[in-house]
C-alpha cells in the first residue's frame, strides 16, 4: 500500500507537468508499473512450489514376429506449480507436451505448441468447511485401489486424467472416496453424447483393511442404445508373514448398450520368496460372451483401468473387451524377480486364453 501511494503521488506529479500526449502514456506506464509491483508481491508472498518431469523412453515392437518390428522414441514433458492460498486451500496446475522424437517434419518451421495440453488442474479443499472431508474439484489423476478399474495409466506417456469432483471423508476410520466425473457433454464439438461416471469406494479399518467398491457408468446416446451399467465388487491385498497376496472380485449388471449386462472379474496373486528374489504366481479371469446374439452380454468392461499393470508388458490388452473380440480373458503366469544390485531383474511369463 505505501508503495502504490508513492506511485499514485509521482503519477499526480508528472501529470501536473507533461503535455497532453506525455500524460496519457506516463499514466498508463506508471499504472502498470504499480499492477506489477502489487503483482509480485502477491507471488513473492504465495507459498508457490514448482515442479516438472523430462521422460524419453525408446520402445522396439514386433509383437506377432513378422519381421517389421517398429522401433521409436517417445518423450513425456511435464511442468507443474502448487500453490498454497490458505491453510486449507491449494491450487495444483500441471502442463504436458507427449511427442515422438522426429515428429516433426521441420521443428525451425513448427513453434506453435500444438502437442501441449492441461493434464491436471485442480483446487484442493482441506477438511472442507470444517465438516470433516476433503474436496477436489478440477481435472485430475484418480487412482482406486489398484487401478484394476480406475487408474490414471501412468506407463502411457499421455497418462489420463478426468474432469470431475472427488470427496474423500474417513467415518470411524474407514476411508471413503466419492467421485463423480464427466466423460462426456454433448455441448462440446467433439461429442453427440453425454457420459459420466460416479462412485463410491471405501477402505475398511482394521488389520484387513477390505475394499469395497460400486461404480455407475452412464452415457446418453442421442443416436443407438445407451448404456446404464453399475460394477460392484471387493479387494483384498495383504500379506500373511512372508507370504504377499491380493484376492479380488467385481460383478457388472444393468445395461450396456441397449443390452443386459452380467459379466464377472476374478484376481488372485500369491507371492514368496525365493532366496534373495521373489516368485509370483498369477489368474486373472475375465468373462467373455459365448452368444452375442442371445440380447445379453457376459463380457466383462475393465472401464477405465490401468490395464498395464495386469495383462502383460507386451500391451496386447488394453481394451477389454475389444482387443479380445468378446471372448473375455483368462490370464495364467508365473512372475519372477531378482535384485541386482541397484537394478532388479524381472521375468514375466503369461499364458493367455479366451474365456
């Protein structure tokens, strides 16, 4: 305040004493200049924390052995600030750019940023209103449990992220995350449809602490059938002594494009340990559809899953159920890891089948 005053007083003075022209352009250089010095000092006051990612990986594909493999380079830029407004308020924005190295036919010629996009921006209210939970509002990673159906697919150089609420409160120790996303608006050039996804996912207390979950997928189809399909299901994760292990199961029903939906998902890991490494044994099953034409589909929806994390590095299973044409998955491996030193060396071995 005492600088703007000084300011405002050497702008009166040279008002006073310039001609006509020269008062116009001093009153607006010296207006700015009081703007930016207020300016800084808000930001120099904010609790500001920067942050950012450079991450090149080179891929070499020939998943069916033809012969013609593909070899690329591909590079995820990210940059974000967090900054503190008050005790119980902050603000997070995160930039990134994903290309491949030699995309551009002539980077001297290409300077209009059109890989850049806004992963996330969120606001985050800390025990909101002093009712007890935590709000985000915004564009944001959303992980749930172990992202077997929600997860921000973090091996993908884009990632993901969802525009959406999340309200996260913890009664009698239980932990509680409501979301509600919209996938989809009509109102945007790029859709016909409108889609969302809410949900409810809780973590029980206790030495178990059990999973439960339900999530509702919606999408309003202007044209076609439209789906209304809730998934409902558990997890368990946990180790026994030495003896690490995941238990899970999901149930789909309602309706997916304009047919009835009863489709199951079954996991289960056990590991040991096996001298310094570790052996992991592996099933997963997802149900497949073996009469699509009955007006009912059995085919299990991984919705918005990190798909990586289960079915293999190889990628061949992204989408399910596209990528396996309906007939489900049936996934049987062994998973071997040994330390090496600050390195690890790790052999996956899967036996995939339809359903």
């Amino acid at each position: 305040a005492m600088i703007y005053r000084k300011i405002l007083k050497i702008d009166r003075h040279i008002t006073y004493t310039a001609t006509l022209e020269m008062e116009s352009i001093m009153h607006g250089i010296l207006h700015l200049l009081s703007f930016l010095l207020l300016a800084s000092t808000s930001l120099l006051a904010a609790d500001l924390q920067w942050a950012g990612q450079v991450r090149p990986r080179m891929e070499f594909r020939d998943p069916f052995a033809a012969g013609d493999g593909d070899s690329f380079t591909i590079m995820r830029t990210r940059l974000q600030v967090k900054s503190t407004l008050e005790r119980q308020t902050s603000v997070l924005i995160q930039w990134q750019d994903v290309r491949l190295w030699g995309e551009e036919s002539n980077t001297l010629g290409d300077f209009s940023a059109d890989q850049i996009d806004l992963h996330q921006a969120y606001i985050d209210f800390t025990d909101f209103a002093n009712r007890g939970f935590d709000l985000r509002l915004g564009r944001q990673e959303i992980n749930l449990g172990g992202q077997r159906l929600v997860g921000a697919v973090g091996w993908a150089a884009q990632g993901r992220s969802f525009d959406g609420a999340r309200l996260t409160l913890a009664p009698g120790g239980t932990k509680i995350d409501l979301i509600g996303i919209r996938l989809a608006d009509a109102t945007a050039t790029a859709h016909a449809d409108n889609a969302y996804l809410t949900g409810a996912y809780a973590t029980l207390p206790g030495t178990l602490k059990a999973e439960l979950f339900l999530l509702h997928n919606l999408i309003y189809r202007s044209a076609g059938a439209s789906t209304d399909q809730i998934t409902l299901g558990l997890r368990q994760a946990g180790q026994i002594g030495a003896f690490p292990y995941r238990v899970e199961a999901a149930y789909q029903t309602g309706e997916r494009g304009g047919e009835d939906v009863a489709a199951l998902l079954v996991g289960l890991r056990a590991g040991t340990q096996l001298g310094r490494g570790t052996a992991t044994l592996w099933f997963d099953y997802l149900s497949g559809d073996d009469d699509p034409s009955d007006g009912e589909t059995k085919v299990f929806d991984t919705l918005y899953a990190t798909n990586h994390k289960f079915y293999g590095s190889a990628d061949l299973f992204l989408d399910i159920p596209a990528h396996t044409a309906g007939g489900g998955l049936r996934d049987m491996a062994i998973k071997l890891s040994w330390p090496l030193g600050p390195i690890a060396l790790k052999a996956d071995i899967h036996s995939f089948a339809l359903a």
